[in-house]
C-alpha cells in the first residue's frame, strides 16, 4: 500500500544516484489528517493503543534535504533515517495539546474495523483508510522507535520537538 520500498528499488536498479530520507511521524499530522476530528469531536480517533511513534516537523525534513543537496556528493548513495528526539504515543500528545489549548480535547484507542467503519461513514475513501490504519495499527506489535542523529549531524541543530510544535501551531486546534 505505501511503496517507498518499490521506489528506492528502481532507483537502484536504474542504478541512478540518490540520498534516500526516510522521515518518521510527522508533526504535521496533527494540523492536517487528524485536524478535522481534534477541531469537530475534540478528540484524536486512531486504533494505535499505547504504540509511540517518533515526531519529526516536516520544517526540520526541509532544512535536512536543502543541506542534502549542497552536499550531495556527501552522501550520494545513502540512506537516512531521519528522526526527532521524541517517541510519544497519542496520550502524552494529548496531554501536550490540552497543556496548551483552550478546549480540552482526548484520545479515542479504537480497533481497525471501528476505525474503518468510523472513517467510511465520514466519507473518507478506502485506499486512505487502510493506509491510516497500516500507519497507526501495525506499531503496536514493533519496537520503540530508534532515534536517530541524522538530523542534528547534517544540519547543526537540534530537532523540533512536539511541545514546540503545537505552541507554534496551537491556534489550528482551538
């Protein structure tokens, strides 16, 4: 369903040079994907359980991939995991959103078929669905993240982290 993989394949076999950037969770879910729930239902609603994801702000994936191309010769033919410095699940999220809004909002752990059935009756269309629930399902049976210092190596900085996010972008929540 999400063919990343497929893609770096045929890059390799065509044998054409590359820097593969492979971002975790991004932030940015929160102020698109799940925004129309957390701003109508004050709630977060995903069959993810106590799985964490590691939070990453696409700003941070930006700035990494302008420094990838001034020196791509660098780091022509690899692959970087590109991580923030936070594993969360959705319940520390919510604590950190409701720690810096107004009107409180909570976490809704549901089973896939729920989540299925929840998003179909919104109107959401089947490919997406089976993706969300691929993305938020399947983490409960992995481990823990691995953080990586991709990001703090190539660009000097350290990674955006969640609470800095949602104080930037609080007034999207409310």
């Amino acid at each position: 369903m999400i063919p990343h993989n497929k893609i770096e394949k045929l890059i390799q076999e065509y044998k054409l040079d590359y820097v593969f950037l492979r971002p975790s969770y991004f932030m940015q879910n929160l102020t698109t994907t799940l925004l129309e729930d957390i701003k109508t239902k004050r709630q977060i609603i995903l069959p993810s359980g106590k799985a964490k994801f590691n939070w990453i702000d696409i700003e941070n994936i930006g700035e990494t991939s302008s420094v990838l191309l001034n020196k791509f010769s660098d780091y022509r033919n690899f692959a970087i995991e590109l991580t923030g410095n936070e594993n969360l699940d959705f319940f520390k999220v919510v604590d950190l959103l409701n720690a810096s809004i107004k009107r409180p909002i909570s976490f809704s752990s549901v089973s896939p078929f729920e989540f299925y059935k929840i998003k179909k009756k919104e109107g959401m269309i089947k490919g997406m669905i089976i993706v969300m629930i691929m993305l938020h399902f399947l983490p409960r049976f992995q481990k823990e993240p691995v953080i990586s210092e991709y990001y703090e190596k190539i660009t000097g900085k350290k990674p955006t982290s969640l609470s800095e996010f949602i104080e930037r972008e609080k007034i999207k929540f409310e």
